[in-house]
C-alpha cells in the first residue's frame, strides 16, 4: 500500500483517511457497504433506501466524519445561500442585531457570513472579504461609505443597509424614525422642565444628519431655539467625555444632554461623575440605541430605543426576498422608535 494512503473496508474501525484528505461519499459508500448513488439519495433525503440501510449510511458517515459540504453543492447550483454581514466591532449596538440575523437567515435556509471593520481595518477591505467568499446578499450595519460606493455594491449583490437612508437608491434600507425618537427626548425633558438642552451629535456617522435636524426642529416647536447648541462629536465614548470636557469648562452647565448615541452618552456620564457633577441632579442625560451596556444597573441610562429585534429580521427578510424573486424592487422600511426613561433624567434642579 503506498505510503500516506489508509485503507477503506466494509466494517472496519479506525480512520478511513490520511492526515491531508476529508471523507468523501465515496468512502461513507465503502464503509457502509453500499453504492455511492444510494448515499447521495439518503443524505439528499430522496426515496429509494430502506430506514435500515439510510440508518446504517448515516452511522458509517458518522464513525468516519464525513459531513455534507453544503456549500459546495450550492455552488455547483450556481447559489452560495449565504448572507454577509459588516459589522463595526466598536459599535454594541450593531452587535445586538447579530442573533437575530442568524436565526432568521437560518430559518430561511441561508448560512451567515460576518466581516467586521475596525480601527486598523476599513469597510471597503471587510465588504470585498465577503464579496471573496461568494456572499450572495450583504447586509450592511451603520456603514460610514460612500452613498456611490454603496450603491455600486448593487451590482454585485443584493445589498440591505441597516440605520442609514439612501434616498433613490437601488439598495433595501431599514432603519429607525430618528426624528421621533429625537422629539420624544427632548419633549421628555422639557416636560421635566428643561430648557438648556445641549445636544452631541454624531458628526459624519450613521443617523446623525437626522437626529441633529430633528433636535434643532424639537428645540423650535417648544420655543428654545435660543437655548439651542450642537457639539460636534462622534458615536464614541472620547466624543461624549470630550463634550463634556468642554461643557464644564464654560461658566454654567446646560441643564440636560441630548447625546447622539449610548456610547456617547457613557462618555458624557464618565467624565461628569469623574468631576463630581451630578446626573441626574446637576445635569440630565439621554442617550439613543438602547444598546445592551444602555441597561445595566449602574450606567441605567434613559435612551431611545431602537427595535434590533425588528430592524435584523426585516434585513434578513428583505435580502431573503429579493435573492428569491428578481422582480422585487428595493423598499425603504422606517421603524418606531420608543424612549426608555431610566436614572439618568430627571427633574430640572431648582
């Protein structure tokens, strides 16, 4: 026998294979005793094999290791049945959507494929990986490109972007009402008797352009426009600790923050408690997401929350859609946003 070859006999134990080479049907065939065309019908669970000889099939492939390469015989289909997702690993938020994303695409008999961007690697780089690994539909979370980019991206997939519009586009998008979410915040605290509200924004990332309209807006239906001040910043902690930074730096504080996401809103609260400013007390703050950290007993932040239940299965559904019917055109799906009061607003202090 030459050398690195094992043997494969009808009933034997051991290994069936060298150290270089996966079981193939072929072997499951010799193992159990029976043809390679009646192991493909069994595991392609077509008739043709009695239970006690599907049940023998199944014990060889077992005792052997073999398992079906799916993905494969996709391919040689022409359909790799596989969902890409880009996520942003500093993001809490988008990470909260991935379970659901899985189970809904799992349901539809689609495999997910994550590729994740990050400081040391861009969008475009995790995006392309995916594209490599034949991705037949991405699914996008808050990406940061280029709207021209994006929609490029359409004619090599079918694209999903979650919690940013593309208006015009050729790509599906599901995202959250930032205006209401941001009116009910700021309805919230002038309703606690704030007046002074600040706002962080998020500068060039997803949602922000929406949520800084909508809290000038907010300001002026309750007649604060005076009282109106955007801090441009980031949906980062250093962004919300560098806010307040500045914050405590001027003669008096705003009465309450109106931060542009949960990290944000952490940032801010961090640096106040640091510098003994009370929140609520002192200064009330509210964040949006409500991302899982949002939750916690001793962060306790009142925020809006975003449906990540609702917005992944929607992704996954309206990618599922149109990769099974070509006819369907591409939609914008809005969801309700709702506010989640929590520890960290409160009551104006007198």
């Amino acid at each position: 026998m030459p050398e690195g070859r094992a043997a494969v006999e009808v009933g034997t134990e051991g290994p069936v294979t060298g150290p270089h080479r996966r079981p193939t049907m072929a072997d499951v065939a010799n193992r159990a005793g029976v043809s390679r065309t009646l192991v493909s019908l069994i595991f392609s669970n077509k008739p043709g094999a009695s239970d006690e000889t599907r049940e023998r099939v199944l014990q060889a492939a077992d005792e052997i290791g073999y398992r079906l390469d799916r993905a494969a015989r996709m391919l040689a289909r022409g359909r790799s049945r596989t969902l890409g997702v880009l996520i942003d690993v500093q993001q809490p938020f988008q990470a909260d959507l991935i379970g659901t994303i899985y189970a809904e695409a799992e349901a539809a008999g689609y495999e997910v494929l994550l590729s994740a961007s990050a400081p040391n690697r861009d969008e475009r780089k995790a995006i392309e990986a995916l594209l490599s690994h034949r991705c037949e539909g991405l699914i996008l979370l808050g990406p940061l490109a280029e709207a021209s980019f994006i929609r490029t991206l359409a004619n090599r997939a079918v694209v999903t972007v979650v919690g940013r519009a593309l208006p015009h586009s050729s790509v599906d998008t599901v995202r959250t009402a930032d205006a209401k979410g941001i009116r009910q915040s700021v309805d919230h605290l002038v309703e606690l008797g704030h007046q002074d509200i600040a706002h962080v924004d998020g500068g060039a990332d997803p949602g922000s352009p929406e949520r800084r309209r909508a809290y000038v807006a907010a300001m002026r239906k309750h007649g604060l426009s005076a009282h109106q001040r955007v801090i441009p910043g980031r949906h980062t902690e250093d962004a919300g600790v560098t806010a307040a930074k500045i914050l405590m730096s001027e003669n008096r504080l705003p009465t309450a923050v109106l931060a542009g996401n949960d990290r944000c809103a952490i940032g801010l609260m961090d640096a106040f408690t640091r510098a003994h400013v009370d929140v609520p007390g002192d200064i009330s703050i509210v964040g949006y997401d409500d991302s899982h950290l949002s939750q916690l007993s001793r962060i306790d932040l009142t925020t809006v929350r975003q449906d990540s239940d609702g917005l992944a299965r929607h992704a996954v559904q309206f990618a599922v859609g149109r990769l099974e019917d070509e006819t369907i055109e591409p939609q914008d799906f809005v969801i309700e946003p709702h506010l989640v009061v929590r520890g960290t607003s409160g009551p104006v202090r007198a």
